[in-house]
C-alpha cells in the first residue's frame, strides 16, 4: 500500500479507471488522516464521481466498487 497520497495522485491524473473502496463501522473526527490529500477539491459541484456501483457487505465492512467517471 502506497498510502493517500500516491493512492490520490494518481487519481489526480486520471491514472485510475475504476476504485475499491473499504468503509469500516468506525468514526473519526477532528484532525483524521485524510485518505485523499493530493486532491484539493472542497465542494460538491466539483467532487470526482464514481459510476456502475457494486456496494456489498464483506464481514462487518462495506465494499463500494465504481469506476471514475469521466
């Protein structure tokens, strides 16, 4: 694991066709890792899309699996 910020450099450079997201049952807050810093984007209007969802349980996680929209 390269870690966020190769992980969202290559995002960054459309470098990235399709994303597996884990989500684990898990909350934080106030200074949290941020999981993609090398994308600066800070509104919805401008927020990067996945499409051709798959979402499904594995064990007590979330799997989200799309495809970056072009």
């Amino acid at each position: 694991e390269g870690g966020g910020s190769i992980f969202s450099s290559f995002i960054a450079q459309k470098l990235v066709d399709r994303l597996l997201i884990f989500l684990a049952p898990k909350l934080l807050g106030g200074q949290a890792l941020d999981w993609l810093p090398e994308i600066n984007i800070r509104n919805i209007q401008e927020a990067l899309e996945l499409e051709k969802l798959e979402v499904r349980m594995l064990g007590g996680d979330i799997l989200i699996e799309g495809e970056l929209k072009k």
